[in-house]
C-alpha cells in the first residue's frame, strides 16, 4: 500500500493548537530511535480546523519500550495495551495516550508478526496484544479520517487510505469490508453515528444498511463498555444530533430498548420531546464547560418506561411508595442488562426521579431540606422538562425558579403565601401531612446524603 504524504501547513494544520506535551511524546520516541506520530481524532480535528480535545499517539515501540523512555508512563489496559504518559498536576494534567502499531487480524501470522488477534465465533475481537507495522495500523482503524498520521516535527502527514480527500468532501468512508469491521467491533456502528453528527459528515446507504444489518451484534458488546460508549454519545456537544441519526437505526433499541418501545407507544411523541429538550440542555451546558452527570441522561432515558411500571404496580394495589422503589429497580435492572449502569448512576437518577413529587408536593418543612440536597439542581431542570411536556404545572415550576434565588425570609414569605393561595379553605398543615403520606416516595436516606 502506497501511502501519500502532505505537508501540514499546506493542510492549514494550526500548530498552536497541538499539546506541547503531545510534540514531546513524538520527539521522545523518535530520539529513542522509534517512529512517533500523532495519529486518530486528534488529526482528524486538525484537519477539520477543529482544536482536537486530547491527542494519540502512535509508534513501533512496544509497551515496555515506550514505558521506558518517559519518566511518568504507565501500561494500562487488558485488551490491547497502551501507555499512559502523564505530564503536570491537578488541572494541569494532561494524559498522552501511546499505543503500539496493530496487527491484522488473520493476517497477522503471514506477515510475521508476534500472532493473530484472538476472535469469538462472531469475529469480535477479543485479546489484541500483537503489535503491527504502520501500514497495518492505518487499516485496522475505523475510518479513513481517523487513520492519517502526522509528524509534528517534520510537518508531514501521512495517509494510507485517502483520509484527507475524505475529510475535505465530508465523507464518513469505512476501512474495509463494511461488514466484517462491523462485527470485529460492533461499536464501529455507534461511532459511525457520532461522527456523524458531531462532525456533519456524509454516510452512505451502504453504511446505514450495514448497521441494520449487524446492529443485533451489539448484544455482544459487553454491557460496561456500552456504558462508556454512550456517554461519548450524549456528553459531547452534539447530543440532540445524535437521537435524531440514532432514531432513525436499530442501534437504539439496543442501547435503550425500553426508552423506544415507549416511544414507539401511543403518548410517544411527548416522551421524546422531553429527551429532546434535555440533549438540548445537556448540548448547551457541555457547550459552557459546565457538568453533565450520566444520572440525569439515564433518568431522563428511563423516565416514561418508570412511570409505566410504576402506575402498572399501583393500578394492582401496590403503595405508591413501594411501587415507586419497585419499578426504578426493575427498570434500571433491564437497562443494566443492555447498557451497564452503574451504582453510581443507579443512586443519583433515583434520587431525581424520588424529588420529583416532592417538588411537585411543595410540603413546607421539605422545602428548605431540597434546596440544600446536593441533587436540587438536577431534580429541578428535570421538573422544567416535564413542565414543557406538560406533567407539572407552570407555577409549581415557576414557584421553584423563584424560590431559589431568595433569601431565608424571603423563601418562608413565598412558603407562607402558598399555603395562604394554593391550599384551598383546609387547614394547610393537615393538607400537607396527607399530601407526604399519601404521594411522596420516602427517600432511602433521610439525612439528606446521597451517593454518587
Ligand atoms: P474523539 O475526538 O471523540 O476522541 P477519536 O477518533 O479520537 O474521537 P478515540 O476513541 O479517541 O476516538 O480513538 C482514537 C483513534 O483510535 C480513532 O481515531 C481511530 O483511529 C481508532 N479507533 C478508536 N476506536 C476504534 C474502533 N472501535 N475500531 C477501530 N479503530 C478505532
Ligand atoms: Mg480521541
């Protein structure tokens, strides 16, 4: 294979947008006497005038080799090992990834190198540590544009399968057979709509019919790394995009299968506009370099399939607070068995989910204890959502957005007001103790505390 080689600043590379720590990976390998290149997402970025977020690196070293050369390096991983350099402290820390060129899988043996990659039965890879040339390397990546390697010293880029043409066109093009790369590594088909969207590229029919095709493989894809794959696909800046390409595969359903049948379901079209509005919200916020918690993207996620579950159990007698513990269980328990999610995901989205009604419920000696849970923030921006779809009203809503920004006197003047308006001619303490008892889940921990 012939690669082509181009200067980067004919490219328009801005350098100054490249980690200095990054060039000094490179040049500590290449003075070690091995090759060193950028190499993935990092390029791509660059190509596409974007400042790439973190930066690979690649090279002929093997792990032990590499881990030798730098002074903070760790080896890390099972499935195919990689190294960590690490430059700095604290914020200022900043993680060099360095792997070692891949092998083919199948060919490996031929061509002399340390073995093949280990399969399962449907050709997902499973153990990765033989290590390649670049050529091979190139091909063994996902896309064309994700395959060009630069050399930050010598301003060259090198490209072994048109990469640049296809990032200047915009073109998502897989390396290989479409589907044999699919069911290497299934996620292949979760990236192809990441990129997708994050990046505004073109794909073909060929491709979306390809992931139809090999989309069930997901159920391969062990539960946890799925769980690390959607959060790529939801925390960057291009959530909402995404729903929308995801919506229209069958990846979807294998991600959140109990998040589609909902939607799918008569009421549907209002469960998805609260999903909408919050990857919108979520969009926004990454966009600001605030934070996003996984918890608040599976409450959002699970929240219809709940309420579903929860109403089905009371409908047949079940207490609303039991039926309230019962269905979160059992819904986080079959996303768990698509996409891990883990206790510390589990506990927050709980809770979002157990503030909702007292939120809603406004029982005054709850009041003050919500606004100080450190959960409040999250529990309201989910109670605006379900107030544009209509669940809560806009005053209850309003309410909170004011109460917020008060002081204490003004907070317990806005408390006293409410009980005067909104209660009607009962007695308010009465009416409020019954409201409590009667809708409001008990929180597990009630010293206000809570994991995660
Ligand atoms: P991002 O900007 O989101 O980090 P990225 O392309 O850098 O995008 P990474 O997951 O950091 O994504 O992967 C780095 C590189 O490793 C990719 O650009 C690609 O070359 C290769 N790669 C990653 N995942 C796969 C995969 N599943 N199959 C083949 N190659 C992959
Ligand atoms: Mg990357």
């Amino acid at each position: 294979m012939k690669p082509t080689q181009h200067s980067a600043v004919e490219l328009g590379f801005d350098k100054s947008c490249v980690s200095r720590n990054a060039i000094k990976v490179v040049q500590g390998l290449q003075s070690s006497g091995f090759d060193g290149y950028l190499v993935g997402g990092c390029v791509r970025d660059l190509l596409m005038g974007r400042k790439p977020k973190d930066f690979d690196v690649t090279t002929n070293a093997n792990p032990e080799q590499i881990k030798k050369i730098f002074d903070r390096a760790r080896i890390i991983g099972r499935r195919f090992k990689i190294v960590h350099v690490t430059f700095g402290r604290g914020r200022e820390r900043e993680i060099i990834e360095v792997a070692t060129y891949r092998a083919m899988p199948g060919s490996a043996n031929k061509k002399g190198f340390r073995g093949a990659p280990k399969a399962s039965s449907s050709g997902r890879i499973l153990d990765d540590n033989v290590y390649g040339t670049i050529e091979v390397d190139a091909i063994r990546r996902d896309f064309t544009i994700n395959a060009l390697y630069y050399d930050p010293k010598r301003e060259r880029v090198i490209d072994f399968v048109s990469g640049i043409e296809d990032a200047k066109t915009k073109t998502l093009r897989i390396i290989g057979d479409i589907n044999t790369r699919f069911s290497e590594d299934p996620v292949r088909m979760m990236r192809v709509v990441r990129f997708q969207a994050k990046l505004g590229l073109r794909v073909s029919e060929t491709i979306f019919s390809a992931i139809e095709k090999n989309a069930a493989l997901l159920k391969d894809v062990p539960a946890a790394r799925l769980f690390e794959e959607v959060l790529k696909l939801f925390h960057h800046c291009a959530a909402a995009k995404t729903w929308l390409r995801l919506r229209e595969t069958l990846l979807l359903y294998y991600l959140f299968p109990q998040t589609v049948k909902c939607i799918n379901q008569a009421g549907g079209d209002q469960f998805e506009s609260l999903i909408l509005s919050a990857l919108n919200n979520t969009d926004e916020r990454v966009g600001q370099n605030k934070p996003v918690i996984p918890a608040y993207l599976f409450a959002v996620m699970l929240w219809r399939p709940f309420q579903i579950e929860c109403n089905k159990l009371v409908a047949n007698g079940v207490r609303r607070n039991e039926a309230f513990w019962i269905a979160s269980d059992l819904v986080f328990k079959r996303q768990s068995s698509s996409v891990t999610m883990p206790l510390r995901v589990k506990g927050p989205a709980h809770e979002i989910w157990a503030m909702q009604s007292l939120l809603e419920n406004r029982i005054p000696r709850s009041i003050e204890r919500l606004l100080e849970n450190r959960r409040f923030r999250a529990a309201y921006d989910f109670l605006l959502l379900r107030q544009e779809i209509g669940e809560v009203s806009k005053d209850i809503a309003d309410w909170w957005s004011e109460i917020q920004d008060r002081d204490v006197h003004h907070r317990q003047a806005m408390i006293e007001t409410m009980l005067e308006q909104g209660r009607g001619n009962s007695n308010p303490k009465r009416r409020s103790k019954h409201a409590e008892n009667k809708t409001t889940p008990k929180a597990r921990n009630p010293t206000g505390k809570h994991n995660g």
